[in-house]
C-alpha cells in the first residue's frame, strides 16, 4: 500500500486529490496538511512514501516544507531549528501540484528536491501514475511539459562548469540519459534500446553513482546543465 500525504491550502483540492488515490487502488491517504509548517510536523508522523506538494500557500511555504520534508536544507518557515527537519532514513519523495507550469515557485521547489511535478488540472489517470512513479522510486518526469519546465529551469540556472562532466559516463550510459529525459520510462527505455529493463535499471544505478545525483529527475536536471540533453 503506498502511503501519502496531501498538502495543500484548498480543502477542496485535497478532498479531490484524496478520492482519486483512494479510488486506483493502492493508495492510502494517511494525511493532510494546509500549510508547510504542519506538512513537516505530520510527514514526521506517519512517515508517508509520497508527499503531494502545494507550494504557493498562505499558510506555509512549500518550497521551504519541501526542503526539510527531503532533507537537504533549511527547516520549515517559523520552526525552532534543525529539529523540524523531517529526519528520516529514507525521506519521502516530494510531487509538486501546480497551476502553472513556468513558475518560480516550481524551479524552487525543484531545487529545493521535489522528484516531481504535475499540473492542477492534470488527468486522474497521470496524477495517481505519477505518485506510483515516485512511490516506486522514480521520479516523474513526463510529457513535453516537464521537459520544457526542466530546460527552462536549468537555461536560467546554468553555470559555466557542471562536474561532473558527460565524458564520466559511458556511450550506452549517456544514451539511457538522453532517452531518461525525453520522459520514457525504464520500460520503454529498455524496448527502445532492446534491453532488459534490469539492466537499464543498472546503468541508471550506474549513472546516479558516479554524477552524484539523488534520483532520475535530478540527472535530467545534470544532463540539461552538462549540455549532454540541448
């Protein structure tokens, strides 16, 4: 059973985002949260797998949320400390709902470690295959969309020197990179290149090791800065 957390301002929205989950099969709300504050205390709670993530609200701010929900940063606004950071051997993985797409709000939160994001007024289909996607461990990278979100965020973040450089990375490796951000999942990654998905599972394992790089959307964040994706 995957195990999530809905975040955000609109009742309204969370109540629609519960009955979607709930309805796929699989999927347990174990909580809801207005605001970033009180996302940080109950993700801390009941430990969910996912965390669906509002980031323009009132109540909190999400980019924050999402940087102490992950790990890797400041803890929520107006919190004590580093103790309000969600400490946790095996943080959830953070999917951003957005109205619109080209946002400040999203890029920061994709710093921040969201693995992830969908639009508001996404297909219910795509919204619960996307928190299956990061339940499972792989981040939802998907559609023209996120492409361009991804591209227009690291062409406005871009640095001179990105290490470390494509050349680690092997032909076959930097091929499966390439194919990764072009949004195909392990499985059509493996029937384009006519592979076991195992085995593409490996390079990937590869990849990440040797870029350093937390999870497959940040390796398609890497190969956008890397020039090795255009």
């Amino acid at each position: 059973m995957i195990r999530v957390v809905l975040v955000d301002d609109q009742a309204i929205v969370r109540t629609g985002f519960r009955v979607v989950l709930e309805t796929s099969g699989g999927i347990e709300v174990v909580g809801e949260a207005a605001g970033g504050r009180e996302a940080v205390d109950l993700v801390r709670r009941v430990r969910p797998d996912v965390v669906v993530m509002d980031v323009r609200m009132p109540a909190g701010d999400g980019i924050a949320a999402t940087r102490a929900i992950v790990g890797g940063g400041d803890p929520a606004p107006g919190s004590a400390g580093p103790e309000a950071r969600v400490e946790s051997p095996a943080p959830p993985a953070v999917l951003v709902a957005t109205t619109f797409d080209l946002d400040e709000y999203v890029f920061g939160a994709l710093e921040a470690g969201a693995s992830g994001f969908v639009l508001k007024d996404v297909e219910p289909d795509e919204f619960v295959a996307a928190v299956r996607s990061l339940a499972a461990g792989q981040a939802a990278i998907d559609g023209a969309t996120t492409r361009r979100v991804i591209a227009e965020f690291t062409r406005r973040r871009r640095t001179t020197a990105v290490e470390p450089s494509p050349d680690v990375l092997t032909e076959r490796e930097q091929q499966i990179v390439r194919l990764l951000g072009d949004g195909l999942s392990n499985d059509e990654i493996g029937d384009r290149l006519v592979v076991e998905t195992s085995t593409v599972k490996s390079h990937l394992t590869r990849v990440m090791t040797k870029l350093g790089t937390r999870d497959r959307l940040q390796t398609v964040v890497w190969a956008f800065r890397s020039g090795l994706l255009p």
